[in-house]
C-alpha cells in the first residue's frame, strides 16, 4: 500500500469512528414520550451538548424549552433550546453563569414534569458553580494544577463534584419531583454515568474524604477554606440511597467502543484485518505509546501476536504530566513517543487523535505518523525525542504539516488510535 493510501485509511478510520457516536445517530432511539401532562425542559453541558440539543428539536413532538452549555466553536443552531458557550478545559464566568441559569430554570418543578438532560465529555468544566463558600478563581486553580498532575479523569471529576453546587447528583435534586431522564455520550473509560461530566443527575459514591487523598496525592496545594470544605464534609454529594433518585433513568447512547468496532469496519472494507486491543487504556500518553510501539515492532518484524497487514485500535483516555513548556495534547504527545520507538521502522503508519476534534487546548484533533516522520524532521533540524521531552507534540507534527484538523466534531468519547501495520 502506498503510504498516501496508508495515510487516507487512517483519516477515513478516524471519521468513520466520529461518524459512529454522532448525535444525530445515537440519539434519536433513546428520547423518552412528552409527559401528557407537565411540561418538558431540556438542560445539559458538553462538547456535544449543542448537537444533541439540535437532535432533540427535530424529533421532538411537542412543547419544547430549555438552557445547554458547551464549548467556545462548539454551538449550533437551535430554535427553542438555547445554547451557551463556555471555556475548555479550565471553567470560566459564562460557564458559571449559564450553570446558575440552569438551577434557577428548574427550581419549581412538579412531579408531572419531564427534564430530559443532555451530557457529554467535556460537561464537568463547563458546569462550573462553585460551592458555597468557594470562588470561581478557586475552582479554576485547582482544576488547573489537576490538568496538569498526571490524574485521571476519574480522579479529577471526584474532586470536581465535591467542589460544586451542581456536580454529583446536586442538578438532579435541584429537578426533583420531577422526572430527570439523562442521555450520556461517555468519554470515559469504563462508560461509568457518574464519571461522565461529573454526574451532574447521578448520585454519587464517592466521598470528601476520597477527594482529598486525591489531592495530596498529586501534591496540590489547596487554600484553606476548601480543606475546610472537604475535611468538615460540607461538600459531600447526595448518594445512591436519596429516594429523590427513584423516579430517574439514565441511557449511555454513545461509547468509545462503539467509534472503534465502526473504525475496524472501515479497515476491514479496505482489506486490513482489524484488531481492537482496548476501549479503555489509561496512563501516561507517552508511556502508552511505548507499549503501543513494543506491540508494533513485535507484528511488524515477527508477525506475532497478529499477521500483516493489520491495524492495531485502542481508546480510552490518557493523561500529560506537563513538564516542559510546548504545545500539544495527549494524543499527540503518545504519537511523538510511538515515533521516537518505531525510528522509521518500515511499513507502520499511524495516527491518534481526540474524537472532540480537540487535542488538549489546541486547533488539531491530533496526528499522523509515517514511517520517513522522524527523518524528515531531522532534516528541518526538528528533534524528536528534545520535542517530546519538552511536551510539544503539536510542534513536532506541525512542523511536517502532519496535524489532523478536523474541527469541533460536536461528540466526545476521547482518544482514538490506530496503528497500521503493512
């Protein structure tokens, strides 16, 4: 396969992926019959909010009102829903305001109403109402230092929950007595519904106590007014138990699982045995794309454990411990590691890129990697493995002209990552 094919399989295979968790494909199947005799009200937050709000309008029979957040570029236009745009990954004041708003819409409801909430990755930033007692500024340092430190999606959203007003069950007892149907696109390994965007309609498990092991884990200094609110237990979330939860039902319609088995299919269509080795791999990125490379080198020069020609596939999410000062997010920062491995191994081609369209804070979904990659940047003087020790995969890649821009693809179930073996 010439590697101008190779590189367009992997392009399709990312859009095939991106195609599969759409809105406008996933959704329709799970929206629950209008009340007979309350009102409906839509709510919701994430990078996909805006077009799943979008969906709703065009099949929706009947009266129709409600308030999403998603990110800055990520709107879309609906006609009774309105759509708010609010900062990634570190909240700002629209995203603050826009939470509040939403408190306030469903403050009052009765039993005979229906709130349909729309979430997806990307939802717990942008819903950002701090606790009493606690400032946005606060918030935002914290979540600032976690983005940073290596933790895991998990792990950050547990501290997320018990730092707000509105995480962690606190927006669905705010709807309470009226019915709370959640539909959730899950970027988060494992597709647990209280994870995603820091269960906003779902009870919580996990404790102030938990979140404060997770931040002295990490080593995150905090001010003393939210040790105060960890350590006295007046952030703790509403749990399982709250009967306000009973009448409430939630639907995962899009999973990265599903963006990966449409990618395989993809491959398979152009003769290329696919092979999904996980949905939800976690780690550092760049240590992931060690494992990843051992992986390749081991099919590429033995044939084992696969045959050539294949395509390794994986999602799930990884994580950057910032040490240096470039640009680029995990996927491109696991794609420069890969590349530091393979060193020009012949017949590996691959690429690893963000489902949102979004890799980090940056304008690319992520990369491609060929196998003449790290040669033509030692030819533009571009060292690989002084670029990946200074976190700036975007550099790298973009000095190739290899960054995958996409746009917001108004979807979320993170990383995607193919790895063509020829």
């Amino acid at each position: 396969m010439q590697a101008s094919k190779a590189r367009q399989l992997l392009l399709d295979m990312y859009n095939g992926a991106v195609g599969a968790v759409s809105a406008e494909k996933c959704l329709p199947a799970f929206l629950p019959k209008p009340s007979p005799q309350g009102r409906t009200f839509v709510i919701g937050a994430g990078k996909g909010a805006a077009a799943m709000a979008s969906v709703v309008e065009q099949h929706w029979q009947g009266d129709l009102a409600g308030l999403v957040v998603t990110r800055y570029g990520h709107g879309t236009d609906c006609k009774r829903i309105e759509v708010v745009e609010a900062a990634h990954p570190v909240p700002d004041e629209a995203g603050r305001r826009a939470a509040g708003r939403m408190m306030e819409m469903v403050h009052g409801l009765t039993e005979n109403d229906l709130v349909l909430c729309l979430i997806s990755g990307g939802g717990s930033a942008l819903l950002a109402l701090p606790a009493e007692g606690i400032t946005l500024e606060q918030k935002q340092a914290v979540n600032k230092a976690l983005l940073k430190s290596g933790a895991t999606i998990s792990e950050i959203n547990c501290v997320r929950k018990h730092l707000s007003a509105i995480k962690g069950g606190r927006l669905a007892l705010a709807c309470a007595p009226a019915r709370v149907v959640t539909l959730l696109i899950s970027d988060v390994p494992g597709d647990d519904p209280g994870v995603i965007a820091s269960g906003p309609t779902l009870p919580d498990p996990t404790t102030c106590e938990q979140a404060l092991a997770i931040l002295a884990k990490y080593a995150i200094a905090i001010p003393d007014n939210v040790r105060q609110h960890l350590a006295s237990g007046a952030g703790e979330t509403p749990k399982p138990v709250d009967a306000r939860f009973a009448r409430n039902e939630h639907h995962v319609i899009a999973t990265a699982q599903q963006a990966l088995e449409a990618a395989a299919q993809v491959a398979r269509s152009a003769g290329i045995t696919p092979y999904v080795l996980s949905d939800e791999i976690e780690g550092e990125a760049r240590d992931v794309g060690l494992v990843h490379a051992a992986l390749a080198r081991q099919v590429a020069l033995r044939n084992q454990p696969f045959q050539r020609p294949c395509v390794l596939i994986s999602g799930g999410e990884t994580t950057v411990t910032v040490r240096g000062k470039g640009r680029g997010g995990r996927n491109a920062e696991f794609l420069l590691s890969l590349a530091t491995v393979l060193n020009g191994l012949d017949g590996v081609h691959a690429i690893a890129c963000d489902t949102d369209g979004i890799d980090g804070s940056e304008d690319n979904a992520g990369a491609l990697y060929a196998p003449d990659s790290v040669a033509r940047a030692d030819a533009l003087g571009v060292r690989a493995r002084a670029m990946l020790d200074n976190n700036d995969g975007y550099g790298f890649f973009s000095a190739l002209g290899d960054l995958v821009v996409s746009g917001p693809t108004r979807t979320n179930v993170n990383d995607f990552r193919a790895i063509l073996i020829l």
